[in-house]
C-alpha cells in the first residue's frame, strides 16, 4: 500500500512479525535515529535471522513467549481474536537525513519543507512504518475498525516497532480476502481469476512466516492460462453472487 504521513493511525498487519527493526529510546526521543537506521537497514536487509535474534535478545525470551496473546484468529468469525496493528509513526528522509515523524501535524510540517525545497508536487518519502499492536479489534456502529486490548509487546514506552513500508497491508484488505469463497471471482488492475480453492493453514508459529493470514486461496486465471495464488496486498475488487464491490 502506498503511505503518506496522513496514516498514522491506520489499521495494518506487517508481512512477517519478526522481520522488524526495534528502536530503543525514550519515548519522544529523536536523537540518533538518523545514524541507527543507516546502519540498521543494511544490516537486516539481507539477514532476517538477525531480526529475530534481536527481539530474544532485547526481550529475554523465546518468539512464542514474546508473541503469546497475538493471534491470527479468523476475521469472519470473531474479530476481536484477530490481531491487529495501528500505525503510531514513520521514518522519513530529508535532505539526506532520517527523522521519526510520529503526529499528522509533524508529518505536515515536512510535507511543507518538501514543497518549499522541491516545488509543489513533492511528497516525503517514508522507509519505514512504526506500529503498536493489538490482540484484537472491534466493528464500531459507523462500520470503522477500533483496535481492543493493546498488547504488551508495544506498551513499553521506549521501544518502537519499525517495518518496512512494502510489507504493511490495510487490514480491511485481510478482512475481505477472508471472506472469499470458492466461485468468487476476484479482479487485480491487470488480471484476476476466479476463486478454485480456499484453504486455512495450521500456523502455531506465525509470526515468523506469512502474518497476514492463515489462509491460502488459489486463483484460476484465463488471463495467465492457469493457476494464481492470491495474496492481499494489491489492490483488488471481489464478485461474488452476482454482487460487485468495488474497492
């Protein structure tokens, strides 16, 4: 999804849990941030293990430990045992240097300095998306989504969960690629195909896989002359029982 310094506060899951960049500093702290991100980003980039050692190592305990309470859950069946994650922050670059945008109204005030030094088109550019999380969520009376009981992995006031922006789907998409059903055709900006196979994973350990989703849903495609698997995190519109949603 593409993100602008206006979606702090958004619903969203990260690709995989473990592939995060933990920043360790005192809430509202900003100092340091630009040195620690230009060292940490080439470090991980290529060695998600180091990733995970590092939340062992800062938390003293296991994934499973570290993780328990978060859940997958079923976003059609209950959503208040799916977890979730809310967008608290952004690292952005400006003339060469990182900084940690964590307020609409900071988010602006660079939005403005972009302009001024590039000209009336220019946007911020964000590498990464700071997120709190959540063991569930709740379908407010005006249909918008309400995160419930935070999780203690992102209460600790010092520490910030950092994902890069390519991983980080809108969880209203997750929402409707678990409520497809065989027969469903399913239309992408270039392709689509219709729903073949819909199946739900066993995943004890997700989140050092795939943590969007526990299902896995195969597409048959006439444009591609065969099998598709369909992931959430493009852009797409559902048809389903002579019903067409447009998104």
């Amino acid at each position: 999804m593409r993100l602008t310094t206006n979606d702090i506060g958004k619903l969203v899951r990260p690709r995989v849990l473990t592939h995060v960049y933990l920043w360790t500093a005192p809430a509202n702290t900003h100092a340091g941030v630009d040195s620690w991100w230009k060292t940490i980003k080439d470090q991980y980039q290529y060695l998600s293990s180091h990733q995970a050692y590092q939340l062992t190592k800062t938390y003293n305990k296991p994934l499973q430990e570290i993780f328990e309470g978060l859940s997958l859950g079923d976003t059609s069946v209950d959503l208040s045992k799916c977890y979730v994650a809310q967008v608290s922050s952004f690292i952005v670059m400006f003339k060469g240097t990182y900084y940690i945008v964590d307020s609409v109204k900071r988010g602006k005030q660079f939005e403005d300095m972009a302009k001024k030094a590039y000209g009336p088109n220019a946007k911020v550019s964000i590498f990464a998306v700071g997120l709190k999380f959540f063991e569930g969520m709740t379908r407010q009376s005006n249909g918008t989504l309400k995160p419930i009981n935070p999780s203690a992995l992102t209460t600790i006031p010092d520490k910030t969960w950092f994902y890069l922006p390519k991983h980080i789907v809108p969880v209203e998409n997750i929402i409707r690629f678990e409520a497809v059903v065989l027969g469903d055709l399913v239309m992408f900006k270039e392709s689509g195909g219709m729903v073949v196979s819909v199946n739900i994973l066993n995943k004890a350990r997700f989140f050092k896989t795939n943590s969007w989703s526990n299902r896995s849903v195969k597409l048959f495609s006439s444009f591609h002359l065969g099998y598709i698997r369909f992931l959430p995190n493009k852009n797409f519109s559902i048809k389903s029982k002579g019903k067409q949603e447009t998104w």
